[in-house]
C-alpha cells in the first residue's frame, strides 16, 4: 500500500508539473508588483510555435513593444519571447494583491492579429505602469502560438470559441486550467471580425454581470453593442460559471494575418476600457472620446 501510495503521490506530483511550468519570475521591485510568465503546454494540445517565423511579427514588436521587458531578461534580441512561445501558449501575469482578478486573451482565432497585436501593447504598457496596478491581471497574448504563425481561424478540427464548453478541447482547457483554476472574476476574450461596423462588444444574453460589463466598454469605446448567441464560446462558457465575461471585436475587413491600420489600436483601447471596469489598471488620462475615426474611415473606404 505505502509503495502504491507514494508512487500514486509522485505522479500526482509529476502531473502538476507537466501542466505548468512557472518559467520565470521578475520584475517587482518596489511597486510591489511582481511580474512573473510562464507557459501552458496541455497534453494532446501543442500550440507551441517560433512566432519570429510570423511574417507580420516585427509589427507585433513596433515601437518597440516588448523591448522593455526583453532588455530587463537582459535578451535584445527577442529570443526570450519567441522562444517562450515555443513552449506553449505564453501566459503573463502581474500580481499586486489578489482582488480583482482578471484575464485579457487574445487570439483564440490564432488569425486575429489586431487583438494579438494590442495584447503584447498592453503586456508592456502594464510592465512600464506596475506602480499603478491593483489585483491581478493575467494576458494571454496569443492563446495558440501554432495557429497564429499558419494564419488559422479553426485548429485541432475545430472552432475553438464554439466549444469551450467542452474540457477536452483546447479553449475548454484555456477556461478551465487558467480561468477556472486561478480563480479568475473578469474575462475579456478580444477577437477580429469582417462587418459594416468598426468596433463590437458581445455580452452573454441574461447574464446580467456579462451584460454590465460589456455595457461599459461598450460606451467607453464608441463600440457597437450585441448580445451573442453563440453557445461555447468563451465569453458564454464563462457567464455560465458566473464571471464577468465579453467578447470584444474589431473590423479586420476580411483579412487575417495581418493588421490594418489602427485596428490593434482600438483593440488595444477596448482592453484599457476594461481594466478601468475591472479597476484593475486606471490610466490617468482614460479617455478615448476625443479620437476621431472619421480620418481613418475615409481612408479605408
Ligand atoms: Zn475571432
């Protein structure tokens, strides 16, 4: 019995590992914040990729996006990164205190670049602004690695935010092992999509705090308002375990695997709108009511 139990426990063990690998904590200092990443590597789900093959990644770097955090690992040339995301999908995380807890994920559609885009913007606007964050908030800047580096919308056979309710397919595991498992209150799930309008916010119909939510962001954005009726995505997988859940959309004009102009910019300012909802990260100026779109529209239409 001792023999079996112990090699029961060193499996157990074993398994804990295999899920999460805690790759490396830094930062901190006296904001008192700590900055730490690691990445996800679920059996039977590689989404490991070597994102520098990305043809569009150097814009995933402009203006020097993860500069800071890649020179204070002491790595210029960006093979922190890249090399993290060859591990599985990378997941960042900036602890100041444990509530409120929230998750930014971006790219469940690997195609998506804009939100991908604006998730690494925001992953360095958050190491450059530590001082200034409450709680604790999670980014997933690109939940599939592989599928972001092949431009694909569907991977493993499927639609992954239409089955995220199902804890055997990879966005399940992305709702379970992350959202579920760290005890996450606030989800934003940031997409791209091909329509008239420039900006939406999709709330889980009847679920009053995904409704809220989206509501806010909704009003502080200029976006557009839905209410989604798609069963498993994550948005609704998420309000149906009872947590502040959106999707947020920008217009990609039917093109994937790459970014138009301004698009990971508005992305970027949905995400801001919700980590002022969340109160997890409040810029001092937070308004985006004076950006005018009509200049950009003209020179897309
Ligand atoms: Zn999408």
């Amino acid at each position: 019995m001792h023999i079996k139990f112990i090699s029961i426990s060193i499996f157990l063990i074993f398994l804990i590992f295999a899920f999460t690998v805690d790759v490396d904590v830094f930062g901190g200092g006296s904001s008192g914040t700590d900055v730490s990443f690691w990445f996800y590597n679920w059996t039977g789900f590689d989404t490991g990729a070597n994102i520098s093959q990305i043809k569009d990644f150097e814009k995933f770097n402009s203006e020097g996006l993860l500069t800071q955090v890649l020179f204070d690992h002491h790595d210029t040339n960006g093979n922190f990164i890249k090399g993290l995301a060859s591990n599985g999908t990378p997941i960042f995380k900036f602890n100041n205190s444990d509530e409120p807890r929230s998750v930014v994920i971006a790219g469940t559609h690997g195609n998506e670049y804009p939100s991908e885009a604006a998730a690494f913007k925001l992953i360095n606007t958050l190491y450059d602004n530590k001082d200034k964050i409450k709680g604790t908030i999670y980014v997933i800047p690109l939940s599939n690695p592989k599928a972001a580096l092949e431009v694909q919308r569907e991977y493993f056979g499927y639609d992954p935010n239409r089955v995220a309710n199902n804890s055997s397919t990879f966005s399940g595991h992305v709702v379970n092992e992350v959202v579920l498992k760290e005890n996450i209150s606030y989800v934003g799930d940031f997409h791209t999509m091909y329509d008239t309008r420039l900006k939406l916010i999709f709330a889980a119909s009847g679920y009053p705090k995904s409704e809220k939510i989206s509501k806010f962001i909704t009003n502080k954005t200029n976006s557009e308002y839905f209410l989604s009726p798609n069963k498993g995505t994550i948005t609704v997988t998420c309000a149906e375990h009872n947590l502040s859940s959106f999707t947020a959309e920008v217009e990609d004009g039917n093109n994937y695997g790459i970014i138009l102009p301004n698009r990971d910019q508005w992305s970027y300012e949905q995400m801001l709108a919700y980590l002022d909802y969340t109160q997890n990260y409040v810029e001092d100026s937070n308004d985006f009511s004076n950006h005018d779109s009509s200049d950009i529209l003209d020179m897309i239409l």
